[in-house]
C-alpha cells in the first residue's frame, strides 16, 4: 500500500487483496477485535521465510515477492469467503456451479454519467503510431485525477480512474453496472472547427466518452436523459417538493445504514455491496452557525434549499461513510437546518457523479415522475470512497 502511494498510484479497490486486513491471518485481540500483524511476522509463521533482516531493511521487492506467496497459499479460501469477484458474469456453465459468485446483484444494472465539467477530472488519449512493420495505430486512455481521498483527508495523488471504472464494469460483486459514459460541455467548443469537437467514443467496452453538441449545457442533457420529466411536482403533506419517500429522523438513517458486519479493525466486506433496500437523501434548509457550515461545505450542501446528500449503501466502503457522515449530522445537532428522506433502491437506474449543487439539486428534487426517482447523485468525494 505505501509503495503505491509513493508511485502516486491507486489500485482497484475490488482488485485489491490485503493479507494486514485478511481474517485468517490477523490475531485475536480483546473481545472481538481483530489486530494486524508485521509482514515479516506472518510471512515467517506461514511461509518459513526470513525478510525484512538484511543491513538495507525493506526492500519492496522482497516484500511484494512474500506477499504474493501468501496470497497464493490462502487464495481458494479467500476468493471463496468473497464470493469470487474476479470471475466475469459470463463464466462459462461448463465450469461448474462450485464457482459461481455467491453474491448476486438484486437490481437492475446501474448506467453511471460522469459530470466532467464539475468534477477535477482531465482525459488524456495515447497514440502509439504505426511501426516500420505497417503495423495499426494503437490508442489507449486515460481518466487523470490530480487527488485522491484518504479517510477524512483529500491529498495530492494522481490517479488513473480507467482501471478502475473498467473494474466496476466486470465484477461479479454488486453494484451491476452495463454502462459508464464520461461527459463533458460542447459550449467550450464554440466557434470550433467541426472535426475538433469530439463525439460519442466509446474509449473500452461499455465505457464511453461523449461531449454535447456545441452550446449545449451537459446539465440539460443529463435532466432531459435521466430524469422522468423535468418539471418539479407539487409539493404534497409530509413530503418535501419533488420527493418521492418519506421524510425520517436522523435516527432513522442510522438505523438503516446499521447493517453491517462489525469486524472490528474497521475493514468492508465487499459481499454487502448494494444489500440495502432504501438510501437517504439529505437537504439543507436552514443556515446555522459558523461550525455548521463548515460541516455542510463539508457535504456540499453549501446554501439552503440547493443541492442534496445520497447516504446510499452501494458498496460496503460507502456505506460505512454514509453511516459516518449521518452520525457527524446527529451529533451536530441541525434538526432544524436538515431534513432526510427515506427512498426505495429499487427505483434507482442512474448514478450521477457531480459536484455542481444546482444539478444535484434538479436531478434528485425535481425527477420524481410518479413519485419513483430513478436518480442517485453522488459527489466527488463520495466516489472515491466508492471503489
């Protein structure tokens, strides 16, 4: 892990195996709790290897070399206990039922929209040009983000998000996704040469870039595509405009984002990915002190009656900061400045990831044909705590 941060680089998180975070290889502490080991603790116990001795101390080969073999050594237990994510929804029959994943996704599959224009992403396009051979022009692409979230903090890392993204798109753990689509503004391109407007590409499967037509706003594309119609209903009693569930107590958030396995040293178990029923969708409607808004710049609820917070449990890892981010509100005590809303995760059909509070706003507050939202907005920071 700290030699990836070093090389400014963040691996899949469903990819990810941790033998500092792996059940089976961590020693029992006080009640329940779970402690981590010393790799060179654990590689000598498990492998009957000496590391980490030598005059020059680490040597992140050795480390990397031990690792893998303990991977190997405990990989059908481990790939078994996690429902096989790594094996694709199309496994061949042929394989047997011994192996199919042991999570299967509930919901439809998800089409996720990237708002570039309101998030810190930037596209990069490599070109490899033909060889002396005659060989065909290669292109691969690139998804950069100059940061990256560790637990509370945002810190300066440059992240390729494509392997990620692509990822999301093959696992066999929930959420289901059969399409991401990256979006940026064709009002930048005006006055452009038509060629130079980039179009509809898809840049791997399922995976698409795509700029609007030139000045039109990605905001309008997305209401008019995502959204059940794009007028705001009438307000009706005992529910805010334009939503669609009931409005709750905090209390009642935390209850229903509760639901998850305590182990005791703060890791997820990527099989309660997309298991809850409902999510919550917060707004803020009162201004409040100085250290309140601090807290609501925090969650990008930055004006009253703009914008609006999804406490969802998509993935075990943003469902444990949603539960997070509910217990700061409660403990704040805004009852009077925020309202929550329960609403049904049968409905959602799109996640939107934004930063731009007014779009937030339309898609979540003003989408509610029939009173079933099929929208589910996430920020910036709520994707990387994600994946």
């Amino acid at each position: 892990k700290n030699d990836f941060e070093v090389l400014h680089l963040r691996h899949p998180f469903g990819l990810t195996r941790d033998t500092a975070t792996y059940r089976q290889f961590m020693r029992a502490g006080r009640g329940k709790r779970m402690l981590q080991r010393k790799l060179s603790h654990l590689v000598e116990e498990e492998l009957g290897m000496d590391i980490q001795s030598g005059r020059g101390g680490h040597s992140s080969v050795e480390d990397a070399e031990a690792t893998l073999k303990l991977y190997w050594k405990a990989r059908s237990g481990w790939e078994r206990g996690l429902g096989y994510p790594l094996r694709s929804f199309r496994s061949s029959p042929a394989l047997g039922d011994d192996i199919a994943p042991l999570v299967q996704d509930q919901w439809p599959p998800l089409t996720m929209y990237l708002d570039g224009c309101n998030l810190p992403l930037g596209v990069r396009c490599n070109k490899q040009g033909r060889s002396k051979q005659g060989g065909e022009t290669t292109i691969s692409w690139q998804l950069i983000s100059k940061t990256s979230t560790r637990g509370t903090t945002e810190v300066y890392q440059q992240v390729d998000w494509i392997p990620i993204l692509r990822s999301a798109l093959a696992s066999a753990s929930p959420p289901a996704f059969d399409k991401i689509v990256v979006m940026f503004d064709g009002a930048k391109y005006k006055g452009s040469k038509e060629q130079k407007v980039p179009k509809l590409t898809e840049i791997y499967p399922n995976m698409y870039l795509e700029s609007t037509d030139v000045g039109v706003m990605v905001d309008d594309v997305l209401v008019e595509r995502c959204c059940c119609n794009g007028s705001r209903r009438d307000s009706g009693q005992g529910s805010s405009s334009g939503s669609s569930g009931p409005l709750v107590q905090v209390d009642d958030v935390i209850d229903a984002l509760s639901n998850m396995s305590d182990f005791g040293y703060g890791a997820v178990d990527p099989r309660e990915n997309d298991t809850l029923d409902c999510y919550a969708v917060v707004r803020r409607k009162g201004g409040g002190t100085k250290t309140n808004k601090k807290l609501f710049e925090k969650f990008n609820l930055r004006r009253p009656e703009e914008g609006a917070l999804c406490l969802t449990g998509m993935t075990a890892r943003l469902q444990k900061n949603s539960l997070q981010t509910a217990k700061d509100l409660q403990r704040a005590r805004v009852y009077d400045l925020v309202e929550y809303e329960l609403r049904s995760r049968a409905n959602v059909r799109n996640i939107i990831v934004t930063d731009d509070i007014l779009l937030a706003d339309r898609l979540v507050n003003d989408c509610s044909g029939g009173g079933n939202n099929p929208n589910l907005v996430l920020s910036w920071r709520q994707l990387q705590q994600m994946f």
